[in-house]
C-alpha cells in the first residue's frame, strides 16, 4: 500500500561495503548503527519549566556544559544554556513529545521530534578515540572530554553531535543526509586498526 510507513536506514546503500569492513572490525575498533533512535529536542528555561520537565522525565535537566543524565532508557544531553536532547532507545518520539506538551501546557518552549532526521553511530574500541580524532578538532580525551560529555562539532565535512559513554565508548549522532559520508570516513579512518 501507499500508505504504509517504511523505515529505512540511510546506509542502505553502502551495506555491503560496511558487511566487508565489518570482517574486520576487532576491539580496536567497533561501529554499529542505530537508526530509529528517538530524539527529541527540548527548549525552554525557568524554574516552573525546569520542575515540569522533571516532573515529567523523572530527572533533573543537566545544567552543566556539555552534561548528560539518564533515567532508565533514556538520556537528556545538555546542548546550550536552554536547550537539550532527549534520547531514548525506546520509539517513543510521539508520546514522548505529547506528554512534554500536556507538562509544559502555558509556558514558553519548543519541543521537536527529530527522529527521522538524524541516525546514532556507537563507536567503541581501543582506537575509537583516535579514529575520530582523525576528522574531529576536539581534544578527546578522556581529561578533558570525560564519560557523559557532549559537544557539537565535526567529522571532516559532516556535523556532528559527540557524545562519550565511557572509556572507549561514543555516539555520534549525524544528520540522515551525511550518515553515509560520515560512515565511509569513519571506516576509511579505522583501516590501520582493521586489520
């Protein structure tokens, strides 16, 4: 039918090259797509909007630059001084969105299903770090870009939101559109460790 609703990664058409990279992906080096991750983004400021959104999420919003908290199977990223990203594993972008509109019914926000417009990349391996840092100006590491930071930047020509969930852990969060120059270059950056 026309009508039916098909959900496609963006990197169906370098499965195969992935499928072959991927023969030799070791633990110096992993890449895994997620596709269908919900992602929501949230704006708003103020004491009565902060309570609202904890009300509603079960957490506080990180406050701190760059800060991360997590409730169950989600995650709020912090993003700027009034912004956040909401993640979660579940699909969930609709009520999610809906319930944060029935909290914050009154006051002065925005709060936008992204979903469909972005895939999430989880990069883990001894050389993850190197491997971005090969097309990423931050400094990455863990020092300064500690477990349960984010930051928006770059990977070479593609914007990026980088997200660090452990030692040798990252998302990369990609717009739909560079996903699939992203993981070209991400697997052309991770040939030294391939092998």
């Amino acid at each position: 039918m026309l009508n039916d609703l098909v959900q496609e990664s963006p990197l169906v058409g370098i499965e195969a090259r992935i499928a072959t990279a991927s023969g030799g992906l070791t633990k110096r080096f992993r890449f895994t797509e997620r596709p269908f991750v919900t992602l929501l983004t949230l704006r708003g400021n103020g004491t009565a909007f902060d309570v609202a959104v904890q009300r509603m999420l079960g957490v506080p919003l990180p406050k701190q630059s760059g800060g991360r908290v997590t409730a169950g199977e989600r995650a709020v990223w912090w993003m700027g001084p009034d912004e956040w990203l909401i993640q979660s594993t579940q699909d969930m972008a609709a009520e999610l969105e809906h319930a944060l509109r029935e909290a914050l019914d009154g006051q002065h926000y925005a709060v936008v299903d992204v979903s469909s417009g972005y895939t999430v990349f989880d990069i883990s391996g001894t050389h993850a770090r190197e491997v971005l840092a090969s097309g990423c100006p931050l400094d990455l590491h863990r020092r300064v870009f500690a477990d349960g930071r984010c930051a928006t930047s770059h990977f070479f020509k593609a914007g990026i939101t980088l997200c660090r969930d452990g030692d040798d852990r990252f998302q990369v969060i990609v717009r739909r559109s560079f996903a699939e120059y992203c993981c070209l270059m991400l697997l052309d950056a991770a040939q030294p460790y391939l092998a």
